[in-house]
C-alpha cells in the first residue's frame, strides 16, 4: 500500500509539472497537443513493446518439459496468483537477468537468460520468477507506459520553449508592465522541467520494482530465496566465474534496462537517483527482513 500511493503521489507531481508547463507555452490548447503527441508515440510502443523486446534479445519460445524447469515454475505460480499462463522464453544473452513485458496479464511474456539459468538453482529461480510474475499481475507495463507518455510530454514541451523562448523573453522586455514572462524562471523551466521528469519517472520505477520484490514474495512465499537471487546476479565474482561467454556475448541492452530485475548498470552514488532500479542491497534487507517475520 505504502508504495502504491507512493506511485500515486510521483504520477499527481508528473501531471502538475506536465499541465504548469503547457499552460506557460500556449495554454489549454498547448497541453492538450503534447498529450495527444506523446500519446501517440507511446501508445505504439506499449503495444508492440513486447514483440520489440523479445526480437532484440533473439528469444526463443519454451514449453513444458524444458530442461530448465522454468515453463513449470511460472505455471504454477500463475495458477497460485489466478493469472493465465504467459508465453515463456529463454535467450541466448549470458548476463545474468529476466524480465516480463506484454501490454496485460492476457497478452505477457516472461524471459529469462542463459546466464541466469546457470548461476541460479531452482529455488533461486522461482523467487525470481515471481517477481516477474507480479510485475504482470501489478501492470507494470501499463503504469510504467503512463508515466513515460507524461515524461515525454514535459520533454517535448520544454524543447518547444527552447524555440518559443526568445519571443517570450522580447515580449516580456517590450512590456513588462502587462506580466510579461519572468526570463529566470522561463530559464529554469525549460532547463529543470525535464530533468525532475526524468528523477520521477526513474522513482516510480524504483518504486514499482520494491512492489514487485514485495508482492513476489509473498506469491513464492520464499523472501530469501529472492534476495539469495538478487545477491548472486549482482555479485561480480559470481560474474566472472561465467567466463569469457559472459564478456564475448551480446549483452542486456541499455534501452530496455528498466525491464530487467536487476539493472547493472545502476550506483549507489548520487546517479542511483535517475536509476530505474533501486539498490540491490536495500532490496535484499528488505526482503530479509520480511523473511524473518513470517
């Protein structure tokens, strides 16, 4: 619940950064244009997203009797979640990650890499699995999906003003009497408008990925067996005991990063800010902690 509203509170803040914006460029008609533009843009993207993701990553489709067990194991938490079964697919990158991606819970996919495949056993695994599994159940995609299309509109927004800008300020020069617009506070729209776009839409991630550790949890009733995952996938020498296949093969790529259960490209410095993962060690003390309390 705390994350919810979490969620809830960040996506009030977007829109109020979003509609202050468009009214100070060309009123009603401004914001309802970078809306419809940025809904547009994103529509397509969420709706062929997982067709994008899964050809970027040459995943290939699994079914039951698998040799790595994972078809079952997403089965039957499905079955215990009340959510159909997605298709299941494994790709050929060595990087140790997974990820879940599909518009809803009736049209989601569920991928998992070579490489995770052999640095988790299978207790491991299912508390991974589960995590992805309730990244479906919480329509992550959907939430996340909102987000960028607002996120995008202050972004397209803030670069039209960049252009608007110099009349603005000439206008304001010539008649400063009439409440011309304010040249500082034109500067610091257009300069900070899409960089606290981007920290909210990196913490509604975060936010998203500690209901997904939580509610995976809960699902594989198992919380260490997910941090004892998060732990080894993040783990440089549990890295490079993978070897040259890990260095050589094409990796988990940047643009998609936000959809995987651990982001390694992620700080803890002041970058972990516009990280769409939080910190692997908070997540593992969390989940320690709820596993200490069942």
């Amino acid at each position: 619940m705390k994350n919810q509203m979490k969620t809830m509170v960040l996506l009030v803040t977007l829109s109020a950064i979003f509609l202050s914006l468009g009214y100070m460029l060309g009123g009603r008609s401004g914001m309802e244009y970078a809306l419809i533009m940025s809904f547009v843009m994103n529509f397509g993207a969420y709706w062929f997203s997982d067709k994008m993701v899964l050809a970027m990553h040459q995943a290939r489709p699994i079914g039951p009797g698998h040799e790595s067990g994972v078809y079952e194991i997403i089965q039957e938490l499905c079955q215990k979640s009340g959510l159909p079964m997605p298709k299941v697919y494994v790709t050929p990158q060595m990087a140790p990650n997974a990820f879940a991606t599909g518009r809803d819970p009736n049209h989601a996919a569920v991928a998992v890499t070579q490489g995770i495949l052999q640095v988790l056993d299978a207790r491991e695994l299912r508390g991974v699995l589960a995590h992805e599994i309730s990244h479906v159940r919480n329509r992550d995609i959907l939430v996340s999906t909102i987000v960028a299309c607002i996120a995008t509109a202050i972004m397209y927004l803030s670069h039209m003003m960049r252009w608007f800008g110099g009349y603005a300020l000439r206008s304001s020069r010539d008649d400063d009497d009439r409440g011309g617009v304010n040249p500082l506070a034109l500067i610091l729209t257009i300069v900070l408008a899409p960089l606290v776009a981007t920290l909210i839409q990196a913490a509604v991630s975060r936010t998203r990925e500690y209901m997904a550790d939580e509610s995976g949890a809960h699902v594989c009733d198992d919380p260490e067996a997910l941090a004892s995952a998060l732990a080894k996938i993040s783990d440089p020498s549990v890295l490079r005991q993978l070897g040259q296949r890990y260095e050589l093969s094409p990796q988990l790529l940047p643009a998609v990063s936000h959809l995987y259960i651990v982001n390694h490209l992620s700080g803890d410095t002041l970058f972990s800010l516009f990280s769409t993962h939080p910190p692997v060690k908070q997540r593992i003390e969390r989940l320690m902690a709820m596993g200490h309390s069942h």
